[in-house]
C-alpha cells in the first residue's frame, strides 16, 4: 500500500463519520452498486483508479474483483478518508489498494498503465474540467476507460443545490467536455434513478 498522507490513530480513523455515511449512500440498494460494478466489466489484473473515492466503497470492491495481481488506486483529497480507506482495506484483507492524495486541479496517477478511471458524484467539483479530463489521458492505456457517473438536474429543489450552486453536471455537457478534451462516448446507461452513467475511450 502507498504512504499515507498522515498519521492518525486506529480509533480515529474507525470513526469517520463522512465516510461510513458516503459507503452507506453508495451500497444503497437503490443506488444499485451491484449493477454499477456490472456495467464496468472489470477484470482480474486491471488497475483502476478510484477518483474521488470518498470511503472507498467502490474502491474496495473493485480490489476484490482485480484481485492479488491487480491494483487499486483510492484518489481523494481528503486524507482522513484515504486513511480510513487504507484501515478498511487492512480489514479486508485487500493488499491491492493505494491511496493518493491529490488536489481539486490533478491526480497523480501512474502513467499509461490503468484500465478504468472511475468517478462517481466528482464532475461538478471540477472547476476545469476539460483540461483535468485531458489530463487524465497520460494514466491511460491505449484501450483504457474512463466511466463518469453524475447526478442529473432533478425536477424540484434537493440537496444538489446546495449553498447557491448546482451539484449535478448534465450528461450533455459532459459528453461535450469530455469530447473537447479528446475523448469518444462508448456507452450512455440509463439505469440509476438519480445519475447518469457515461463510458469514454480515448
């Protein structure tokens, strides 16, 4: 597993509040995580990033599917969910995860190496997105994805307007960014009561 960002107590890091509340929002039955993990067609030995990982909800299920000879790589920019994720992974048994601090503008990724790049709920906090997505290419292989999931613009006022600004991204404009920034649309899923799901190739 990678350094972590910091040091943090084993009590602590059993209590992250934000966390356990993003997996239980995440393992919803009604936010159908097993679909989702069906959709994505993962694969022993594939490398994946988590970006936007939260509390690793995902992150850890996709080091199961990968298995020992795959690898997982939990992006965030919160270090004490990196380090939660880290104490669950232990928990699990799971070797295969890493975690990496990044920033609201970059991920550092390994270079030309991941099959997936997931991210889920992440689009509308990127200022830049565009140049991130770019960005993102050099972590690629040359057949490597990247699945955007998105909440949709809802039909009356919800927590994704929250403090004057709008907390979706519409499937549209994502699509076109991603285009912009010299990707292709694969696959447009309809199967999430709240989200979109795209899959793009570059």
């Amino acid at each position: 597993m990678g350094a972590l960002p910091r040091t943090v107590d084993s009590e602590t890091m059993t209590r992250t509040p934000k966390a356990e509340m993003f997996n239980r929002k995440a393992s919803d039955p009604k936010n159908k995580p097993d679909e989702i993990l069906k959709a994505l067609g993962l694969q022993q030995g594939q490398r994946i990033a988590d970006i936007g990982a939260g509390g690793g909800y995902f992150a850890l299920r996709f080091a199961e599917v990968v298995g020992a000879d795959g690898q997982v790589f939990a992006v965030d920019t919160n270090p004490m969910f990196l380090e939660f994720i880290q104490h669950r992974a232990k928990e699990k048994g799971l070797g295969n995860v890493e975690t990496i601090l990044a920033t609201k503008d970059s991920a550092t990724l390994p270079g030309k190496s991941l099959s997936l790049i997931f991210m889920r709920n992440v689009c509308h906090h990127l200022a830049k997105r565009v140049e991130y997505f770019g960005r993102l290419k050099d972590a690629l292989r040359t057949d490597g994805k990247i699945a955007i999931i998105e909440f949709r613009r809802g039909k009356r006022f919800s927590f994704h307007r929250l403090f004057g600004h709008w907390h979706y991204v519409s499937k549209e404009r994502i699509v076109k960014e991603m285009e912009e920034a010299g990707y292709q649309l694969e696959k447009d899923l309809d199967f999430l009561p709240e989200q979109s799901v795209t899959m793009f190739s570059s």
